[in-house]
C-alpha cells in the first residue's frame, strides 16, 4: 500500500495543477488551465513540479504548455494517501475527500485512472476511430490466449486473488507474440474475477518489472490476479 511517504509534499497551487492535469489527461497550456481552473503554473509551482518529474513543461511556445509524466500521474492517484497542507484551507481537505472516494470507487470498479480520465475524439466517426486502434486478435485467438494466461497464474499464485507479477506471466509464456498477449491481458480487465494493477511505489520495479508493464489506459500495469472461479 501507498505510503504518504511515497508523495512529495506540495502547495496547494502545485496540488491543483496536478488534478486538472489528471482530470483532462492531456497537455494544456496555462490560457487553457486559467480558462479551466482560475489559475496557471508558472515561477516556482512550475519549477518544483518538473523537478521532482511529476509535470512535462514545453517552453517553446508562447504560453507554456504542461502535461503530467508517468511519475506524475502516479503521484495524482496516490495525493489522497498524504496529509492536505494546511494552507489549504477547506477547499483543499474537500478536494482530497473527492480523491479519496474516486480512488476507492475506481478499484472497486477495476477501472484505472488513466482509462477513466482518458479523452475521446467524439469528432471522428466509428469507423476512423476503429482504424486507430490497436488491431484486436480474432475471438477464438483472444479466448485461447485469455485461458493460457489463466493457465499461467494458477501455476504462478500461492493461491487465487495473489498478486503476480506480469513478469512472471510473460515469462510463462515466452511463445505468445507480445501484441496478442497484450490484448488478452486488456481484455481481462473486464472480467468480475480479474484485476491488472500499476505498482505503486515505482522505486521497488526491477527493469524486468518495467519491461513487462501492459499500458491500459496512460498506465503501465505490473500485477494481475484472478479470484476464486
């Protein structure tokens, strides 16, 4: 589990910035986040929030334009877990009472805060937004590969609904092409008895841990378990 630990303390600016990030999963410029939220990021909310690699900055434009990195958006889902600073106010405590509640409802409904946030094109047709997706494997192909993986847990896990590695999976099926596996794994996600997860604390991944990472949503997933039948 998360420890506050595992968030760096941040003013309420920097607090905000982070959530409007989040909650609109993609790179907005500071007319934008004024426009969105009241305020910018500029001057030293900016420069901390890039130094602890939690906000992407582009300066080559003439507003500056931000968007959370993969640290960032672990640290988004994770603010609830760490005191409100003071300097808040009741605004801030009722902001991380939301976050809180989000992030339960979220595990509950197995649906990651990536996939939850992510924008869609509500401009494009069906048929374009089709073309841009990943290729699925055919039915029968994702059934075959869906029941390997099972396969492959129930050899790995101590018992049903443990946690195991997506490393230890892969290597159980080193003779599953990796774009097939991955749309399995995806696909699993929908299932009642089956949780992929991201790691929280990143600094206890191996390379290994972060080479077999499966992207749902703007997240990398590290874990999977599969409850009783």
């Amino acid at each position: 589990m998360t420890s506050p630990a595992d968030v760096p303390h941040l003013t309420p600016n920097q607090i905000n910035a982070l959530v409007v990030l989040m909650a609109e999963a993609r790179q907005l410029t500071n007319v934008e986040l004024r426009e969105l939220a009241g305020f910018t990021l500029t001057g030293k909310d900016n420069k901390k929030l890039v130094d602890l690699g939690l906000v992407d900055t582009d300066k080559s434009r003439r507003t500056f334009a931000h968007e959370l990195t993969d640290e960032g958006w672990r640290v988004a889902r994770q603010l609830h877990t760490a005191a409100p600073p003071k300097q808040g106010g009741s605004t801030t405590r009722s902001l991380f009472v939301v976050l809180s509640n989000l992030h339960r409802s979220l595990d509950r409904l197995r649906v990651s805060h990536g996939d939850f946030f992510k924008q869609t094109d509500t401009t494009a047709s069906p048929a374009s937004e089709t073309r841009h997706e990943t290729p699925a494997p055919a039915p029968a192909a994702a059934a075959d590969v869906e029941a390997l993986v099972r396969t492959a847990y129930r050899e790995l896990a101590p018992a049903p609904g443990a946690w195991v590695g997506l490393a230890d999976v892969r290597d159980q099926l080193a003779h599953t092409d990796r774009p097939t596996l991955d749309a399995a794994l995806r696909a699993m996600v929908g299932r009642e008895d089956v949780r992929i997860i991201p790691v929280a604390n990143t600094k206890s991944l191996t390379p290994r841990d972060r080479a077999a990472a499966v992207r749902i949503g703007n997240e990398d997933n590290h874990a999977l378990a599969i409850g009783p039948a």
